[in-house]
C-alpha cells in the first residue's frame, strides 16, 4: 500500500510544528534566566567562537554582562538549553543532590572507547561500580605505586639531561615530555605493563592513545559532527576506529594474560603481586566474584588509562610553567624537598606527605589552571537553580576556570599566591570554591593518586634542574578543550646543578691550554653524587687584590694577566666556546704569575651563532648592557666586556661598575661611558633582521588614514609615508609575536621574501613592536572581488584576458619559484582598475617540496591554484560564482552538476579518496559550460575547462597556459614572463595603416624550423622588409611595460637595435631573446653572397648610445632613446671591443630596469657570463638596486 505524498509531506508539517511549540514553551519558561541575545533555532551558536584559544575569555566576558543576577547564564545551542554556572554557593546546591549525577552530553563521545566505565556511567550502574573501585585506591596499595613514580620520572630526569644538553639549556615545548612519563605511570599501574612511552615513542599503542585524545577533543569542538552517523562518515572516524582497536586489543591481550598468571600463582604470591597491581587484580578477583563481566574489567582499565593520563600531565606541565614564573617559589619548594629528602635518591610515601608547600603550590597552579576547566551534568528531574525553574534533561556547565577566580572568595583572585593553602588559611573558605577535581558524590577517585604523582615528577625536576620559564604569564593564552592546555608551546629554560657539571666536564675535557684550569678526574660517590677534580692553584685574582688593597695591582702584573687572560679567551672562542661568567673570582693566580681561566658552569658551546641564552649570567658588576637588558641572542662580546672591566678593577683595586640591582647597573654603566644614542651606535648593529628600508621604516612616521578591512588574523588599514607622502597599505596581526624568529617563521613572510615579481604585491617592510606585527604593504586601490561588486555590466573580454594573462604571470613566477599559493579567491587578488593586478594574501601558502599532509586532505600540489583561477575567470565572465557551495559536500554536489560526474579513468586518485571517506559521487551528466559562461568565447571556455579539469595531471600549467590560442590576440596586456618577456612591435602595413602584431609567447622551435626551410633569397627580402618598417617608425611608439616598482616608458626599438648590433658583432651566429620577433636593425641586412657581414658603429657614437641610457635610467626621465637608421662601418677590434661592452652594459642595465632581469647576448657563454657578473651590478649601484640585480640575472 503505496502513501500518498501529501499525507507524508502533512505528516512532516505536523512533527515539526509540535517540536517547534516544545521550543517555543520551553524558551517561555527559561525567559527569565540571564542570557544573551539568541536567534529562534540557532541560538547562540553563532555567536560563539569556535577556536578553544578565546572560548574562556568569551565565558569570562559574558558572564560580567549579569553582575547583579546569581551566577548563572544561559545558552543556548541550537535548541538544547545549557546553564553555565560559576558559583560556590550554585555548585555546592547541584553536587550536594545525588540525584543530578548523570554526565552531560559530551562524555558520550567517549562511550566507543570508555563503554559503560567509571567516567561515563549513570544512575544505579555508576553507584555500584563506584562502590566496588573506590578500595582500589587506599593509601596502603597507594604506597606500592610510589616505586612506579620514581622509576618513570627517574627516566624523565635523564631524558631532560639528554635534551638540555643539546639545545644548550631550553626546551621548546616541555608538555609532550610530560605526557608520555604520565601515560607510562598510569600505565604500568592500571594494567602492570609497561609501554615504553619515553623510550618508544613510535609504539602503536602511544600513537593510538595520543590519536583518539585529539580526534575526540576535535570533534566536541565542531557541532558538525556531533551525530555518530556525519562523525563516522565525513568526520574522523577512520583514525578513530582504528585508534580503538589498538587500544582494546591491548589491554584485552593484558587481561587474558594477567588471568593466566594468577592461575599459575600461590596464593602468597598472589598477595604481594595484589599490591603490585592493584587495579588490574582487583578488577580481576571481582570478575571472579562474579561482580564484574570481562568487558566491564576492560571498560574501567581503559576509563583510569584517559582519566589518569592527559589530566596529570596537563596538571604537571603548568605547574612547571608556574614555577618558571615565580622564581621566589621555585627555591622554597626547592629548599623544602632538600630538607625533607636529604641524600635519598628516591622518594617515599611517606616523605611526599611532609612536602607541604609543595602541596599548596601545586594546589594554586590548579586554582589557575584547573586541568579539566570545564564538566557537564544532566538533571535528571526539573530543578529550582538560582531561584529559577529549569525542567529535566537541561545541559548543566560548571564553570571550573572562573570558579577559581570568584572574587567573592579569593582575593586578588588572579595573584599567585601558594599561602592561600596552607591550613590556617583555608579555615573559612567556602568547600566548594576550589574543585579542581569536581566534588560530591561523584568527584575524582584519583585525586590522591594524581596528587602523589605530580608531587614525584615536580621534586624529581626540581632536584635535578632550575627551571625557567621563556614566556610570561600575560603572554600564554589559554586553550579550553576537555584539558585545558596551553596555546603555544610551553618554553622550559633548565640551568641546574647537574646540567652545568655535565657541561663542564665536556667543555674541560676539549679545552687544552696553558691558561685554562685543567680537569684532573670526574668521579661518582653513593651513585649520584659527582665530583670535579682539578689542579690546586694558590688563589684567586680576587685574593690577590684584596691583599694589596688600597693600593693596585702593578702596571706590568696587569699587562701580563690581561695578555694571558685574552690567550686564554682567544683560544676559548676559537673553539666556539663563550664562558659567560668572567670575574676576578674565576681567574686563578699561581705564585709564578701564571693566570688560568675556571668555573665553565656557565660556558656555551655556541655551535649555532643564533642559539638563545638565557640573560641571568656573569656576575652583576661585570655584565654586558646587553645581557643586562634581557637579550637572549649574544656571543663572545660578553666575555670581552667582562674582561674589560676586570682590567680596570685591576688597575684601580675596585669595580668600575658597582651596581645594586639591573636597572643601577645600567646607571653607573650611563654615568660613565654615557647614554648610547642613535649618532653613537648605528642602528644596524642592534636591529640586524631588518633590511636597509626596515631600518629607514623606524626612523619615519606613518599616519593612519582610515581601517579598510578586517579578517580572522588581522586588520587592514590605510597610512601615508609622512617624508614621501606615499600610500601603503599596513596589515596589523591580531596575534602577538614574541619574537623576530616566530615572525619571520611566518608563510607569509618567508615566501614574500623570495617572490618579487611586477603581479605579487610587495612587502614593504614587517615590523614588530610591543609583541604587535605589523606587515606594510604597496598600496592597490581595491581587490578583485570589489571590483566585480560594483561592476552593473559584465566586463568586456579584453579586460578579463589581461586579468587572468597577469594573474597567469604571477602564479608561473610563484610556482616556478617552488610555491603554491592554496588560497586563490577574487579577494586575495588586488587590482588598479582591470590594468594592473597582483596576487595577495600568502598566509597559507606553502613550498612545494614542504613536507605533506599540508592539511586532512594531504596530497596535492600547484594545480589547486589554477582550479581556482578558473573559477574566478568564470566569475569574472558571469559577475557571480560558478560554484556556490555552503559547504564541501554541497560543493562536491555542485562541481558534479556543471561539470558531470568523473570516470574512474578520468579521476582514479579521485575515487580512492571517496572510498576511504565513505562518500559515492552522484551521477549526474553536467552542463556545457559554454551554456552558463555564455559571453565567454570559445577560446576562453577552451582555456576553463582545461583549468577546471578533475584529475589535476591534466590541468594546464602557469606557463603552458600562456601558449593558449585564448592570449594570441592583438591587444596589448600587462607584465610580462620574466624569463622571456614579452614586446610589442609597431609597424605600418604597405598600405599605411598601423597593425599591431603582439605575441606573448614566442614558440622559439617552431620558428628557427621554419627559417632553416626559407631560401636564401626570401631571407634577404624578409630584411630588407624589415628595415623598410622600422625606418618608417615614428620615434613615439613606444610600448609601456609594468616594472617592479613603477611604470616606465621602454623604447624597445632602441633596445632592441642595440641588442641586434651587440649580438651580429659577437661571431655572427647566435640569436637572442631580446626581440622574439627576431627583427633586424636598420641597415643589417646581409649581402646575395650568403655570407654574414659583422656590423658594428663608431666608438664615439655608440659611447653616446651608452651614456644617454646610462642618463636616462639614472634621473627617473620617462624619454626614449633612439637609434640611428643606419650604423658605420666595422672600426677595429681593439676598439670596437670597448664600444661594444659598453653598450652592451647599457642595454643590460635598461632591461633590468624595465624587466626586472639582465639579459645576456651571444658569443662566447663564460665571456657573457663573467661579463654579466661584473658591468650589472656596477650599473645597478647607480640606480640602486644592486642585490635586486644579481638576483634576477639570467644566462
């Protein structure tokens, strides 16, 4: 029985107006709650910001839009109402009801891995599995684990060493280290076995565990795939089944062999392995009791694997961050270990419970940086909240992260301050205004377990290394997913006692010389501790000049010790070694007068001039300025100022800078030698990243006119060069960069800084101050896509063909130069009007030979540039997009429809990414395109379908593309191919008219075919027709070519006359590019004998030649230069050599000009070559321009 359509299109009608009056009723009932403004169906989801880096910001914002409501506020997402509370009082209501303990909606995206287990359970379920785990974590089996601790952070410990050791004393990101030494403890723990996370990171099982965090945490963020079926489909859900697998195979294969070995033990055994393994035995014995199934045993190890993994590192990783930052709290908790430990290697139960300040340290790095900031419950019945009525199934948030910093309860909320935890301080706080691992019924039932191991990792760091961190806290952003992590990596300094011992016995052991401390023997005593042994020396220079005081050192002691002293550091910095911490109580003194340089603790071993140090070395009164002022980039300099004031303090038996702190140092250094100004020092010896127009940019002023766009990474504004009055337009990035090395990083400086070409914008300059980047840019009136905006006809064809000809041009010149651009779009494409246009925006550019995936998508290559650039040549036909996609699927839809489904022939690459997502393209046979560009002509619709072609092998390339029957027309266009450039050639026909013949691309094969096959006399009347022509030229014919800089008025007849004398006068019997059209010069023709007669002129003529293209470069005139008609005879080798080379260089320092590059001219290849060399840049001086020259020169 068939149902009519009607009925189910009614049917339809009906469902969704009964749920649209259950969101209506419901969004009556909650009108009262504090929220901000929503749209009907969407509710805020619009609104808020899908990078996690500026969601907690967000939620702070919103919440101080309410301050006089209860601490609450509602969201809505879609039509699912969410309450976000962050409130004590709030939170203590909601977890002191047992009722409400069900986990929100985001814990069931762990249900594939977690099943049923501890975390993700509800109701009656979770009460008795919560009553059956919670004896797994007494403090007796709590102990056993202590051992597991030391072992794993032990590893950690050398690990580090290693690592220091070879990036002189920083780690770039610590949070990696951390989070394999957490994911071995929780590990070996849970399950008994050991991965090997810190020694085998490739290990499957790492990779799996590593893998599901990030896909799970992915996919919360992006509502898109919330439902399993898109998430399975479209999403990650590949990676994630295969991470999953992984991950059960494992600890299945643990527990079938565990249940094994608990057969074959006594029962004596079996209770010392019990408190070995706890977990796993324990889950073991309950199965055997009949109170767990096998799968229930698998779901609780894989619940306490994720719960005790990411959470402890996270926790571990700011709380190093935190001590970086507070020095004061570093050496306390320092001190507090050493007292407690003493010479114990390993640490006990027992002695981590006497670490109390510890404790409250890692309790205020919570209070800041709670690892889980955010957790969700369902209520299960309606509930009153805050004195509102909210109904069952509301989404409920707890707001940790702000929590925390309610100033209702914690003064100077974001002040860190460990005190707030000691015991007589936390006597009237509120219980549930610190609940960094939830509370109530259902809160952590590892937090002592988590305590414990963050309180092992930290003291083991601590009594190993002195941490510091490279980053301040206003300047690392957080990042809330499920973990609340860190935005950027989090740089570790680590200079400890160990570190500096192992660096100086290296150092020691290569550094052989007379005036250098020698290292008699390195040894171990009780196995960690170590001792250097030197050779015994009287004293020390500080000695010495404490006996003699008042009076100094004698004038020849001085000479002697500052002559051996700058052996010493000779021989030092010549083995790439800066010692960093020179003073007189570093310099030793035999009796015999001999000086010896010690204490290489602090020394570096500067193998790459750019490493970053750290700024707190060499004594105070003996700092350089410029450790002084925080640098982090210095080098041998350092020592020899420290020697230079150490040969004062000898010569007058007392510091010559006495400073009490930085800043007074920096004043006595001023009262003496003077405050350093711009006349004193040149700017380039202390800003040598910028280049020469940088350093001019600092010492001008732009003014700001008016903000002309803004996107997602920066704002875009308009300013004028005060001096010049030129406009540029200047990008300000909305991150902050913290220093040159990350800006310079950049994509999109790093290929700006390659790619200089007349249709790729220009980058000015790049700035960087106050951690704010600024990129300056030429200035173009408008993009592309405004141009089409305001556009009320379509655009004649002859518009669009010099738009894409110099959109060709720049792309042939990007990818030839090893990128691609990946981002192609009218509004990434800048325009003057339909006459000049530049490729923009190359922040996701990428070089072609990086390293794919570039992204999910991973193999692809410089043809994604031209399929956009066919689209936006249809659109520029149309005035509207070909492919209007609102999403990729709808865009695949949309393709498929113009263009008709691919074969698998056509596309097989194509076919074997739909079948690893699980997607099956539609049939569907197209749409001429002819029929929907219908202005276009068959030339161009030849050219776009060649450009929108499926299987990417097939599209066309830059260059190739310019050979298109499309281009040969005769119009004149913009810049040309800089490896051939392009001329326009005037001349009148028999009949007078003028006829324009412009070629873009000149098929040098076909023609040089096609003249071997001419007679000899159609040669010769094929000459004397072009001398014919070129003599009836008018002199004002000239053709205008786009440099890289300006517009300038090229005489190509003068050039190319030129060219053609230096070319037939070097042997007679090579050809150039100069003139594709391979025109001869007046009076050039060649005899009927057949044989070449070498051409030349008179000396003094073509000096004149010379020196007026010299002239004319120079002052910036925009006249042409002509030469004569007719040229004298052949004057002399000797002499005739000199003419030629000199106009040879003029017409080289001509095309550079105009082209951009230096031609070279026949004859000899490595004469050509070594001439090139030695004239382009002598002339390229006198217009300024030298490096820009050398660059572009071509052979």
């Amino acid at each position: 029985m068939l149902i009519a359509p009607q009925f189910l299109l009614f049917s339809f009608i009906i469902f969704c107006a009964i749920l649209l009056y259950r969101h209506i009723k419901l969004r009556s009932q909650l009108i009262n709650v504090p929220s901000p403004r929503s749209w009907m169906l969407f509710g805020h989801v619009l609104i808020i910001k899908p990078d996690m880096e500026g969601f907690i910001d967000q939620l702070m914002g919103m919440a101080q839009l309410y301050p006089q409501h209860p601490r609450m506020t509602l969201f809505w997402f879609g039509t699912i109402p969410t309450l976000m509370i962050y409130s004590a009082r709030l939170v203590e209501s909601l977890f002191s009801n047992n009722n409400h303990i069900n986990k929100g909606m985001f814990y069931d995206m762990f249900r594939p891995w977690l099943g049923n287990g501890l975390l993700t359970n509800t109701g009656e379920g979770w009460r008795a599995r919560r009553k059956l785990l919670t004896p797994t974590f007494h403090h007796e089996i709590l102990k056993s684990f202590v051992n597991v601790f030391n072992y794993q952070a032990d590893i950690l410990v050398r690990k580090l060493h290693t690592l220091v050791g070879k990036t002189e004393g920083h780690i770039d990101d610590i949070t990696p280290l951390i989070s394999l030494c957490t994911l071995d403890i929780i590990c070996e723990t849970s399950m008994g076995r050991s991965v090997n996370a810190q020694q085998e990171e490739d290990s499957d099982y790492v990779k799996a565990v590593l893998c599901i965090n990030d896909i799970i945490q992915n996919r919360q963020k992006n509502p898109l795939v919330w439902p399993d079926l898109f998430f399975w489909h479209f999403g990650a859900g590949r990676k994630h089944e295969w991470s999953l697998n992984i991950l059960k195979s494992f600890t299945r294969k643990v527990i079938i062999e565990r249940k094994v070995e608990r057969k074959q033990q006594r029962i004596n055994q079996e209770i010392n392995i019990e408190r070995r393994l706890a977990f796993l035995d324990l889950l073991l014995k309950m199965e055997e009791n009949g109170d767990l199934s096998e799968n229930d045993v698998q779901e609780e190890v894989d619940t306490f694997m994720f719960e005790g993994h990411d959470t402890t590192a996270a926790a571990i990783t700011w709380s190093l961050f935190m001590l970086g930052c507070h020095l004061e709290y570093q050496q306390k908790c320092y001190e507090e270990i050493q007292s407690v430990c003493g010479d114990s290697d390993n640490l006990s139960f027992e002695t981590l419970g006497k670490l109390c300040f510890l404790e409250c340290f890692i309790k205020e790095s919570l209070r800041l940086y709670p690892s889980v900031p955010l957790i969700t419950r369902r209520l299960n019945s309606d509930a009153e909240i805050g004195g509102h009525f909210f109904p069952a199934d509301t989404q409920i948030v707890i707001n940790i992260y702000q929590i925390h910093r309610d100033p209702e309860h914690w003064d100077d909320a974001e002040k860190f301050m460990p005190e707030r935890f000691l015991t007589d301080n936390i006597k009237d706080r509120h219980p549930f205004a610190f609940v960094p691992f939830s509370a109530g019924s259902r809160n952590c039932i590892g937090q002592r377990f988590a305590l414990l191991e963050e309180k092992t990792v930290l003291s083991w760091i601590l009594r190993n290394f002195h941490v510091k961190s490279l980053l301040r806290r206003d300047q690392l952003r957080t990042k809330a997913e499920l973990i609340l992590r860190q935005a950027k990596p989090v740089k570790i300094g680590c200079e400890g006692v160990p570190s500096t011992c192992i660096r100086e016995v290296c150092l020691l052991k290569e550094l052989t010389h007379p005036n250098i401390v020698h290292l008699e023997d390195v040894m171990i005593h009780k196995g960690r501790k170590l001792y250097l042994i030197f050779e015994f020396i009287d004293q020390d220079l500080k000695m010495l000049l404490e006996r003699l005081s008042p009076r100094p050192l004698p004038v020849p002691n001085v000479k002697s010790f500052i002559w051996q002293m700058l052996q010493a550091l000779a021989y030092c910095h010549t083995h790439r070694v800066v010692h960093r911490d020179l003073k007189p109580q570093n310099l030793l003194v035999k009796n015999d007068g001999t000086i010896k340089l010690a204490d290489f603790g602090l020394a570096r071993a500067f193998s790459l001039p750019s490493r970053c140090y750290t700024h707190e070395v060499v004594t105070l009164w003996y700092r350089a300025p410029e450790v002084l002022l925080g640098a982090l980039y210095y080098s041998t300099a350092v020592d020899i100022w420290s020697l230079a004031c150490i040969f004062a303090e000898c010569l007058r038996n007392e510091p010559l800078f006495k400073g009490d702190s930085e800043i007074d140092q920096l004043f006595k250094i001023f009262q003496i030698l003077g405050t350093p100004n711009s006349k004193r020092r040149d700017m380039r010896e202390l800003i040598t990243i910028l280049d020469e127009d940088g350093i001019e940019l600092l010492k001008q002023i732009y003014r700001m006119t008016k903000k002309v766009g803004d996107g997602t990474f920066g704002e875009v504004s308009l300013a004028i060069k005060l001096d010049t009055g030129d406009v540029v337009a200047i990008k300000r990035m909305k991150k902050k960069f913290y220093s040159w090395d990350e800006a310079m990083n950049l994509r999109e400086v790093k290929s700006l800084k390659k790619l200089n070409h007349p249709n790729i914008i220009r980058l000015r300059e790049v700035i960087r101050e106050n951690d704010i980047l600024y990129f300056v840019f030429e200035f173009m009136q408008e993009n592309l896509y405004e141009l089409m905006k305001e556009r009320d006809r379509y655009f004649p064809e002859n518009s669009i063909r010099n738009i894409i000809y110099q959109v060709l041009q720049g792309l042939s010149y990007m990818h030839r130069n090893g990128f691609f651009h990946r981002d192609m779009k009218p509004e990434n494409i800048m325009c003057n009007g339909t006459e000049l246009i530049k490729v923009a925006d190359f922040g996701l550019a990428r070089e072609i030979r990086s390293r794919p995936p570039f992204t999910d998508y991973t193999f692809y290559n410089s043809p994604i540039d031209l399929w956009a650039l066919g689209c936006i040549m249809a659109e520029l036909y149309m005035l509207r997009p070909l492919f209007p996609g609102t999403s990729e699927l709808d865009q695949i839809f949309k393709i498929i429809n113009v263009l008709g489904t691919p074969t698998k022939e056509e596309w097989p690459e194509g076919y074997r990414l739909a079948t690893a997502m699980n997607f099956s393209f539609h049939q569907s046979s197209g749409v001429p395109l002819k029929s929907i560009v219908n202005t276009a002509s068959d030339d161009a619709i030849k050219l776009m379908s060649d450009f929108l072609a499926w299987c990417p092998e097939k599209r066309p390339t830059a260059v190739n593309s310019l050979k298109y029957p499309y281009f040969q027309v005769s119009q004149k266009m913009g810049a040309p191919i800089l490896s051939q450039p392009a001329t326009s050639t005037i001349r009148k026909n028999s009949a007078g008219s003028t006829q324009s013949d412009s070629k873009l691309v000149t098929n040098n094969k076909r023609i040089t075919q096609k003249a071997a096959k001419m007679t000899q006399k159609e040669k010769e009347q094929q000459k004397i027709e072009r001398i014919r022509n070129s003599e009836s030229a008018k002199t004002e014919n000239t053709t205008q070519i786009r440099g890289p800089d300006r517009n300038r008025n090229l005489s190509l007849k003068g050039v190319e006359s030129i060219a053609e004398l230096i070319f037939d006068t070097n042997n007679g019997n090579n050809r150039t590019n100069v003139n594709p059209k391979n025109q001869k010069m007046p009076g050039s023709e060649l005899p009927s004998s057949g044989k070449r007669e070498q051409l030349s002129m008179s000396a003094k003529k073509a000096k004149e030649i010379y020196l007026s293209i010299k002239s004319d470069i120079i002052s910036g005139n925009n006249k042409t230069t002509q030469l004569p008609p007719a040229l004298g005879p052949k004057q002399g080798n000797e002499n005739n050599n000199s003419v030629i080379q000199q106009a040879r260089t003029g017409v080289q320092a001509r095309f550079e000009y105009a082209y951009g590059y230096v031609p070279s001219f026949g004859g000899n290849a490595n004469n050509n070559r070594q001439q090139q060399q030695t004239t382009a840049p002598q002339i390229s001086t006198n217009v300024g321009r030298v490096n820009w020259a050398a660059k572009y020169q071509r052979n």
